[in-house]
C-alpha cells in the first residue's frame, strides 16, 4: 500500500510526506526476518508488476524505494529489470542471470527502442533509467575464476555500452522544444558513462594517435617513437 501510495503525484511532491513514505517502507523491510524475505518480495513485487503498467509510473515507484536499506537496494534492481524485461523472473533470479548483458543488448534489438517518427520519448527515457538502476555496479571483479573471463565481460560492457551509444546518436535533439527527447538522451548518456566507469571492472585502453594502446606491448608507430628519439648509448671506446 505506501508503494501504491507513492504513486499518487501529491504524495512525491509533499517534502514531508515523501521522506516519511520512504521511512516507513525501511522500517516495514528491515522488520520482515530472513526467513520470510524471499517469498514476501516476490508475492509484493508480483502484485506491483500486475499493477502498475506505465514505465514512467513504475520508475517513480522504484525510485520511492529507499537505497540505504541493503535489502531494498537488491530489490531496487530486480524489480527494475522485472519492468525493463517485462518479465517478474528477474525478481527471483539469479546474480548471473541479471548480469547477463547479451541479454540486454538483445532486448534493445526490440520495437520500442527504435528510434522513428513514432518514438515515444518520456517512454524510452523511462525504460533508459529503470536499465540504469537494474545495472547497478555490475558485477564484481572477485566473482570471476580467471582473468579471461573478466575480459569476455568487460568485452560484453563495451558492446553494450556501443549500442547504447547508437540509440544515443539517433536522437535528433533540437533543444527546449523537445525537452523529452533531450531528457531521453541524458538519461541514455548516464547509462553509457556508467557502463565505461562503473560496470566495467577496469578502465578502457586509452587508444594512442596511430590506433595502439598504451600500456603492455606496442608495435604500432605510436609505440616505436619513443624508442626512435632515445639517444644512442655511447660506445665503449669513446674518447670525447
């Protein structure tokens, strides 16, 4: 019910009641023991899902969820890759299945992310911030085996990252007579840079002037220059 209750636009806007809201629904979360969380979470979010239908109202009811509780944190990404996906198994699955970013790329292939004379901005901008949220951090780089393995992923986020990219470039933005486009493309552009600085386990080779990168081995142009202006060691036999 205080779920439901946030999406009432009065209740969002009350500089007192909101935070209030927020409290209670800590409280409530933080009171339910261990042992009952999974199966409350899942009978709450399944009931939010049928509910609510309109992504801009299933982004406000997100965002109405406190982040400094832990556990609502967790529910906070799942129930947002439930909405994004429109699928309520993201509420009950695992770590590795919501980390699964060909998914992801998959699912922007759809329809709706189209960009066209047909767009529906506030839409798309909406179903931009609930992916942001569900991605989070990513994964953590203790929880891969080995180091190719943290590569194919970091891999994976670059191509998400493009394609998130290609969405962003589409848009033609004209300014203040099209604040929902421009607010889409924020809210794309935030995703991009959380892919590339956050989700990303390190950070992206910097890619030098004839297309090498630095660090490690480089035999492109850029990377045999400073070799080229080292001055020649003198000989042995060298007099002066």
């Amino acid at each position: 019910m205080l779920a439901r209750l946030t999406l009432d636009a009065s209740v969002v806007d009350d500089v007192e009641v909101w935070p209030a809201a927020q409290d209670a629904i800590a409280l409530i979360a933080s009171s339910i023991p261990p042992f009952a969380w999974d199966e409350t979470v899942s009978q709450v979010s399944r009931s939010l899902i049928s509910f609510v239908r309109d992504p801009q109202l299933r982004l406000q009811l997100i965002n109405c969820l406190p982040v400094y509780v832990p556990r609502l944190h967790t529910l906070r990404r799942r129930l947002a890759l439930a909405y994004f996906f429109e699928d309520s198994a993201n509420i009950t699955a695992s770590a590795d299945y919501l980390a699964n970013i060909p998914r992801i790329i998959r699912h922007l292939q759809k329809p709706q992310f189209s960009i066209n004379a047909n767009t529906n901005y506030p839409v798309l901008g909406a179903l931009m911030s609930l992916l942001d949220i569900g991605i989070d951090d990513g994964v953590s780089p203790d929880s891969f085996p080995d180091a190719e393995s943290e590569n194919l992923y970091n891999r994976e986020v670059d191509s998400l990252a493009t394609c998130i990219k290609a969405i962003f470039t589409r848009i033609s933005d004209s300014g203040a007579s099209h604040m929902a486009r421009t607010e889409a493309k924020e809210n794309i552009e935030r995703i991009h840079h959380r892919l590339l600085y956050a989700v990303r386990t390190k950070e992206k080779p910097k890619i030098g002037i004839f297309g090498g990168n630095f660090g490690g081995v480089d035999d492109t142009p850029s990377g045999l220059m400073p070799k080229f202006l080292l001055k020649p060691k003198p000989s042995a036999d060298h007099n002066g």
